[in-house]
C-alpha cells in the first residue's frame, strides 16, 4: 500500500489517468490491495477515491488554474494519503 500512497501522493492525477487495473500494475500491487488501501482512507473503492480526487483537483484548477498547487496536495493528503 505504500507504494500506492506514493505513487498518489507525487501524481493524484494518476488516479484519474488510470483504470484501478492500471494502476494496480504500475505500483505493483493488486487490484483487491488497491481497493483495501481506499477503504484504508476513507472511501468506499477506486470510484469514490477517483470522484474525491477529481473534485479537488477541479476546485483547484478553478482557483488557480490548471496545474497541481499546493491546495491540492493537502487536499490529497486530507483523505489520508500523506506518508
């Protein structure tokens, strides 16, 4: 799961970029590890988690313009992915 959280916590966008075989396969682990690691943080499955992200990901890009800011990676790390 940590490889996860990481792979997450450097890129949120990949969660939106990728199926949860997908990323499943670029970190390494399992599709059943990647959905114990959402419910780990808080949400239901991969769904949920991509829904989370995309909203404040999209928050942000309304504030401030497209591009990852600050603002959104502690909104990442506030469903629990901060290592």
């Amino acid at each position: 799961m940590r490889r996860l959280a990481k792979a997450i916590r450097d890129n949120p966008a990949i969660v939106l970029e990728k199926t949860i075989s997908q990323i499943a396969e670029a970190c390494g682990t399992s599709v059943a590890s990647v959905v114990r690691f959402c419910r780990a943080v808080g949400v239901s499955g991969y769904a949920e988690l991509r829904m989370s992200l995309a909203t404040e990901l999209g928050k942000e890009a309304a504030r401030f313009g497209s591009g990852l800011t600050l603002g959104a990676m502690y909104a990442v790390s506030t469903i629990g992915l901060a290592l």
